[in-house]
C-alpha cells in the first residue's frame, strides 16, 4: 500500500504552496485538498500566465494527475463555477479529472453575509477575515446543522437550503447588512446545478482504494500551521486544523498512511489581516520586502505585513506537523538587503528568554533576539546548486542546523522553472 504525502505551510499562510503542488504534481497520481475553502489563493506561474485557485487542487494543470476536493473542505457553489469558467480557456479535461466529497461542506450566501456581520460587529477586534463565508460555515458543521454537496442530489434540497437560510435570517436582522436576497439565491442556485455536472463521491473510499491499488498521493493543505484553529495564534486563526492531522481528517486516510511531509515557509515572514507578529518591520525595510515580494493577497489583494524569519514558530510548526523536508520559498525576495536578519529566539515580557512560542502570543510582549547574517545581494534567476552564492549557501545552512530539518528545495522566482532542488540533503 502506497502512502499519503502532506503538503502544508509552515506560517501564517502564502507560503506559495500552490506553485510547489503545481511542481510536485507530475510525480503523483491524485492531489487532495483537505481543508479550508475560498479563502485560500493558490498562485500558480507558467508559460508567462499567472494562475490563482481558490478551492480546486493545483493538480489540475497537469494532465494526468486527478483532483479531490476533500470532506474537510467548505465549497461555495457560486466560487467554484466562477473558477471552472475561468479554466475553459486552457482545454483542461476538469470534468474527468476532478472529484468532489459528498461530505464536504456547502458555503451558502448566508453564511457570507453572517462573516460580514460578525466582522463588522467586533470592530477594533477584528479577526481580518477574508469575508468568504468559512467561519460560520464550520460553525454549522459543527453545530450539525450544514448542508453538504450530497444534499445537492436530494428531490429536497431546495426545502433544507431555505431552513437553513431562514436560520441566518434571524441573526441577521439584529446586523445592519444590506443584500438582494433574490439575486443571491438565483445565483447560488444555478451554481448548485452547474456543480451536478461534476464527480460527487465518496471520497474516502476513492482515496482509500487509490492507495491499495498503490497510487501516489499528496494532500494538499490551505492557509499555514500558525493559522490552525487548535495550535495557531488563537483568536487570529482560521476555522479548520491545517496541520498534518487535519489530512487526516479532512480525507479519511489513517494516521498510519502519511509519509511525507512537505514544510513550506518563506525565507522570511508575511501575515495577512490581524493577529501576533513578534518579526513584523514596520519600517522601510517592511516596505522594501513587501514590495520586492509583491506581497497582497491572492484572494483579498490585502498588502501583507512583512517581517524576518522567526525560528521559533517555524520549529513549533514543524513539531506539531512532523515535518520531513523543508522547501524554502522567495529566497530572491532577500536579495536586496545587505544584512539578513534571523530570529533565533523571544524575550518575554518579564524578562525570560525561550525558543518555545508562549500561549499568551497575543497578549504577550515578545521582543525578538536576532542573529544577522550577510545577505547574497545578487540576482539568482539563473543560478544551480553548484552556482549558489556562498550567503545564500550559509543563510540555508544555519537554518537547517537550527530548524533540524533539511531543506531541498529553494524557489527563486515564481515560475515553476524557478526551482532549485537541492541533492546534498
């Protein structure tokens, strides 16, 4: 039986997972997301066309890979159409190579309207949302009160859609959230219709008989470690666990079946919306690494805060997920700066010096220590293995002395073509 490699990010999300997937792909058979829904964006680059996928797989470039939308995954009918229609230009065979969980969640109009309400009434307190319906979509899942994409075959649907809807409106009305309910509904309703077209399955005995018949597998995860409900920085986390555990869960694959694990993380650190960020620049060199990375958000446009590594998150990350490879991503980004900084460890606020994140991230004041490091200062559009500056070689060499890890991979542009493996590990 074959196994279930992981592939997940190791910080607060924009790892830049969607490219690594999109690069890993021609050696697996299946890509599986298991969590998360339309507030991921998965950027992908290739033949000068820049790709951005928000619930489908970043399998379906690739020909013969198929896609699984996960049980774990919440599924907004009217995003999903809005993605395939965008696809149809590139003559994918998206019909015959994706496949979608009867149990994964539905997003409903509703529930986008709920993330508006509930945002605008924490006001200063703010989560940073990304106002696409996920959080009070698991709260009904666990509420066990969601609809899921098999209830889209019931001769009922329509019946069960609008007790739900009824239910939202009642929460609703004490919001001052304007909506055309009419031109909601019809929206989602065709969307509902377009989505029969697709393979709705049981996804865990597809997954299950795959690997029994000794199919390639990699999971694919949404958002980043630092993100999960459980472990991340808790309230300023997203709704579902992203770590490795959570493929578990959002696949119906045994712990027993995980092999690899793929830890993506920057060379540096970014952070969409609120929430702890013991690195973050708010200076020019902030600025300069924003705008040298192009750091907004693929599904918001958002700017994203900017600031150095921080080593003790990463090590916790790679803890609670098992991490066996690390694949370091916008190594170029640092190639403007003459001195790299890297945080090694954190000084409280009463003065103890620890590696270990606290449970008080938030309200905690965490000043971090550094260690800095000579930067390369030099393009690497072209370079190898063999051809690496020596900074570069010293920056990845500390990192993985520190993190006990090995790094394989380092992307230096966004490009699949950008890509250095490393064989030395």
């Amino acid at each position: 039986m074959s196994k279930v490699d992981v592939l997940l990010g190791l910080q607060w999300g924009d790892e830049g997972k969607g490219k690594i997937v999109d690069v890993l792909a021609p050696k697996y058979d299946v890509v599986a997301r298991f969590q998360g829904g339309p507030n991921a964006g998965h950027t992908l680059e290739f033949d000068g066309i820049k790709h951005v996928l928000h619930q489908i797989p970043s399998g379906i470039f690739r020909e013969k890979t198929r896609n699984v939308i996960g049980n774990g995954v919440v599924l907004d009918p009217v995003i999903f159409k809005a993605e395939i229609e965008k696809l149809s230009k590139y003559n994918l065979n998206v019909k015959a190579n994706l496949y979608i969980s009867k149990k994964a969640t539905l997003i409903l109009p509703t529930h986008r309207l709920l993330d508006q309400a509930y945002e605008k009434a924490k006001g200063v307190d703010k989560i940073g949302s990304t106002l696409k319906g996920i959080g009070p979509t698991y709260q009904d899942k666990i509420g066990r009160q969601g609809l899921r994409v098999g209830d889209i075959l019931s001769d009922r649907f329509k019946e069960k859609f609008q007790k739900l809807a009824d239910i939202h409106f009642k929460i609703l009305k004490d919001h001052d959230i304007q909506f055309n309910w009419d031109e909601l509904e019809v929206q989602f309703m065709e969307a509902v219709n377009f989505l029969k077209q697709f393979n709705l399955i049981e996804s865990e005995y597809f997954l299950n008989k795959e690997l029994k018949e000794g199919s390639t597998i990699l999971a694919e995860g949404a958002q980043g470690a630092l993100l999960d409900i459980d472990f991340g920085s808790y309230p300023f986390v997203t709704s579902s666990n992203t770590v490795t555990a959570g493929a578990c869960t959002g696949l119906g694959v045994a712990p027993r079946h995980i092999g690899e694990v793929y830890g993506i993380f920057k060379a540096y650190s970014t952070r969409v919306g609120s929430g702890p960020f013991p690195t973050e620049l708010l200076d020019e060199q902030g600025e300069l690494m924003r705008k040298e990375g192009n750091e907004f958000g693929s599904t918001t446009g958002r700017p994203r805060r900017c600031g150095w590594i921080d080593l003790p998150s990463l090590k916790y990350s790679i803890m609670i997920n098992g991490v066996t490879q690390l694949l370091m991503m916008k190594a170029d980004v640092l190639n403007i700066f003459q001195t790299i900084k890297i945080c090694t460890k954190y000084e409280l606020a009463d003065g103890t010096v620890t590696e270990m994140v606290p449970y008080e991230l938030v309200n905690e004041k965490i000043t971090p220590i550094y260690v800095e490091l000579k930067g390369w200062n030099t393009s690497l559009s072209e370079i190898s293995e063999d051809s690496m500056p020596a900074e570069l070689r010293n920056y990845i060499d500390f990192l993985e002395k520190q993190l006990g890890v090995p790094i394989t991979l380092i992307s230096t542009g966004p490009d699949r073509t950008q890509t250095v493996y490393r064989q030395n590990t």
